[in-house]
C-alpha cells in the first residue's frame, strides 16, 4: 500500500516515472490512495506509478479523493478520504491476504 506517495513522479520531465523507480511484472501488488488536493505530494506520483504498474501486468489499485490533504492518516474528519481504510481491508481481501 502506498498513501500519499513521493518521487515516484519527475516534475520537471512531466511527471514521467522516475528512473529509479524498477516495476517489474513481480512488484508486488499495490494499493494506491491519495487525495487530489494534497499540496505536499502532487497527485502525479499515483498517477505515473499506476500506469507503470498496469504496464507491467501488476495488480494494482488507484483511490483518488478530491479532498483530504496530505498526511491524512488515519485521522476521522469530514473529507472522503477517512473512508480509505475500509478501502484497503477491502482490497486485501480481494488479493487474498485478509481472510474473507
């Protein structure tokens, strides 16, 4: 699982993946969860990282929320994104490492 991840995704090339980043059809499968709004981390990282992953025959996972910010957590607020955590036992379940 990757929340809110960072340098996945070169700016100043367009936000191609970074070079350093290896995806291969054996990177494990990878839930990804970000808000849209987070002015730490542009959303481009997830975005970049997904299509990489796909690419690669890797099962993969976006969430996108419009709102939320950066370094949400686990904290309980109004935004969407507090609802992620159900997300990822949901996704867990569905790759077969949380029991049904």
């Amino acid at each position: 699982m990757a929340l809110y991840p960072r340098h996945l995704a070169v700016p100043e090339r367009g936000f191609v993946l970074n070079p350093a980043i290896r995806v291969t059809a054996r990177t494990p499968p990878t839930l990804l969860v970000q808000a849209e709004d987070d002015p730490v981390d542009p959303v481009e990282n997830s975005i970049v990282y997904h299509a990489a992953l796909r690419r690669a025959g890797v099962p993969v996972e976006l969430h996108l929320y419009a709102s939320g910010g950066h370094a949400f957590g686990f904290r309980q607020t109004g935004a969407p994104v507090t609802g992620w955590p159900a997300v990822a036992e949901g996704w867990l379940r569905g790759i077969g490492v949380a029991p049904k």
